[in-house]
C-alpha cells in the first residue's frame, strides 16, 4: 500500500506524535509511504529514519488561534502551491491528513482520503471545508465522540472514533504512604486552553500549601510568548516551580503524585492523561471537552465538579488527605491503559481504518 502523509506540522505535538506511531506501525506492515510537512521539524527526520520519502510543504506560518489579515491573504497561495506540490508526487492509494489546515489541498483529487481529526472543529465553515475537501471516498477518524459529534451533523460522512495510545510509561512506583509533600504538577504546553492559570489559581486557594509541591512543565511552543510570560508572573507569586519543555513525559510522571489537567471546554482527547494513566499517577481533571470519555470518576481518575480554580482545589485537597484514594485510584488507572489506550491498539486501529477508504475506491472503480 502507497500513502501520502500530509501534516500541517513537523514539530512534535499532539498529533504529530500519533503520525509518528502511525508512521511505525506502516513499516511493519511493509506500506510505502511519503511524508509532506512544512519546517525542518523532527518528524520529518524521524519519517526519514524509517525510510520513508519526505518533502517540505511551502506553507507559511500563520498566527496561533485568531488568524490576522496577512494569514487570510497567504493561504490560497499556500494551498495552490501545496496541491501542485502533491499532484506531481504520483500516484498513491490513500491520502492520509493528520490536519485540517492543509486538507483544502487535497479536494477534488481522485484519491481515497483519511481525515485524521485531532481537535475540536466547532465553526461551520470548518465543517463545510471538511466535507467539500474530503470528496466522494474521504473518511474521517476521530480522536472522541466529543469531536466526532460535531463532523456528524452532516450526512454521508463516515466517521469512526479512535482514541490514542500512549507508550507505556512504566508503573514503578512506590506505594504512596501519605508522607512527604504531595507533588501536584500541570505538563502541557503553555496555552489559554491548558489552564495554567486555573492551576494557579487552585494553588492560590489551597490551604496548607506546605504540605504541596505544584510544578509547571512547559513552554509556549505554537502559543503566544506573551501569555507564556503572564504565567510565569501569576505562578511565581504562589511559589510554583517551572521546568520548561520536557521531551521525556514518563520521567516527569513518575515524579509527580498528582497530575492536574484544568482544559478548556475545546480540548478533545489529552495524550497526557493517557500518558499519566500508564504511569500510575493520579489525574485530576475538569470534566470538559472530551475529558470524560478517557476518566471515570472516583475510579481511575477525579473529574472536578466544575471548570473553576476553587474545583480544580477542592479536588486537589480531597486527594492530599486520603492516600489510600490516591493508590487506589492509581492502580485502577494503570489497568484502565492497559485495556484502552495502548499504543500497539491505537496503530493497529488507525492502519486497519485506512485499508477500508482504499477498498471501498477500488470497488468503485
């Protein structure tokens, strides 16, 4: 099997983190596949250590979250660049997005095409585009229902949901005695949709804070810097202690007792609770987004009782005084990513759903 990958990334986030899985599970199948994303990023240079073709996509960088004047002008240039560009690379069996922004490339080919949504797409426009983009064979894959739902509203699309697997973290931990101070800690890329500040402002309210550690791992990455120095500022009035970006999450995990996950009411399926899962390190989350389809609360995991600081502490405080809710809940945890959200389960379902666009084109023709 031939396939094209088109990212509109090639630095490591989220979703390119789930390519460069998929990525591994299309070697051993033995598929043949060409790896197109704008940047000099390490996706492309891990696609090439798999032996893989690679191309840089001539796409500009626009502005994270609102698009300004000059991003609206530069992006149907970008696109008809981008589609001449994938024209002339051959002929393929499937084309595989792992993005929305650069799927407009792909409309009107004559290719079976495999929408791999990541995130929330809640603006019509943006699902009208999926839609005209994806064509007569184009499928979707999903990382939720939450996100699913939304590109459902339209008939005739076909739609399978997906979670992500995580690498296996490892579950070398002591068992938690309650003794010491409880290290409570956010790991996410510093954005408004994180909720840094919530996590913040939970460590604000807290009382006895020393008997807790809160600990921010991050960096703005795609994020305005500006927002990343409000941060900063809020956190080091409340003594949180920051450690920038941090390229090994189960060594970060497996120092942390708590994780805190406050996400905004967009996040779709947060790799770092599965990650914290495996790990056997207790997560506690606001119950947004698609957040609840990965926790069950009070079982392997707690879900705040609303999206506010005074939650995201109350909940903070219930696991600091019970140590055997904390073991227990870690422990449920670590089965739950066991039976769920392993990585061998995530590739295999990914690569099985793309043989099934290509099957169905090659009945058609």
């Amino acid at each position: 099997m031939k396939v094209l990958c088109l990212d509109q990334f090639s630095e490591f986030g989220g979703a390119q983190l789930c390519l460069r899985d998929v990525l591994c599970e299309m070697r051993e199948r033995g598929w043949d596949a060409t790896v197109m994303a704008p940047g000099e990023g390490p996706l492309l240079e891990f696609a090439e250590s798999l032996g893989f073709e690679t191309a840089r996509l001539p796409l500009s960088r626009y502005t994270n979250g609102r698009k300004s004047t000059r991003d609206l002008l530069a992006f149907p240039g970008d696109m008809l660049r981008c589609g001449c560009m994938v024209r002339h690379r051959g002929q393929f069996d499937l084309i595989y997005v792992n993005g929305p922004r650069v799927l407009p490339v792909v409309a009107g080919m004559a290719v079976p095409v495999l929408f791999h949504s990541h995130s929330l797409l809640d603006k019509r426009y943006a699902r009208i585009a999926v839609h005209r983009s994806l064509g007569q064979y184009g499928a979707v894959v999903s990382c939720s229902e939450f996100t699913a739902g939304y590109l459902r509203a339209r008939a005739g699309l076909r739609v399978k949901v997906i979670y992500n697997g995580v690498p296996d973290c490892g579950s070398a931990r002591r068992r938690d005695t309650g003794t010491g101070c409880l290290r409570v800690g956010i790991l996410a890329r510093i954005s408004p949709e994180k909720g840094h500040l919530a996590f913040i402002g939970a460590a604000r309210v807290l009382p006895d804070r020393n008997r807790m550690r809160f600990i921010a791992i991050g960096a703005a990455l795609f994020s305005d810097p500006a927002y990343e120095r409000s941060v900063y500022a809020a956190g080091a009035q409340e003594g949180v202690e920051f450690r920038g970006w941090a390229d090994d999450p189960a060594k970060v995990l497996q120092e942390l007792d708590v994780l805190a996950v406050p996400s905004a009411a967009c996040e779709a399926s947060p790799r770092v609770i599965m990650e914290a899962l495996s790990a056997g390190t207790v997560v506690v989350a606001y119950p947004s987004g698609g957040i609840p389809e990965l926790i069950r609360n009070g079982h392997d995991g707690l879900l705040t009782d609303d999206c506010s600081s005074q939650a995201l502490a109350k909940s903070i405080k219930i696991l600091a005084d019970n140590p055997e809710l904390r073991n227990r809940l870690a422990e449920n945890g670590r089965n739950t990513f066991q039976s769920r959200f392993t990585v061998k389960r995530f590739r295999r379902e990914v690569c099985d759903e793309m043989q099934v666009p290509s099957a169905s084109a090659g009945r058609s023709g």
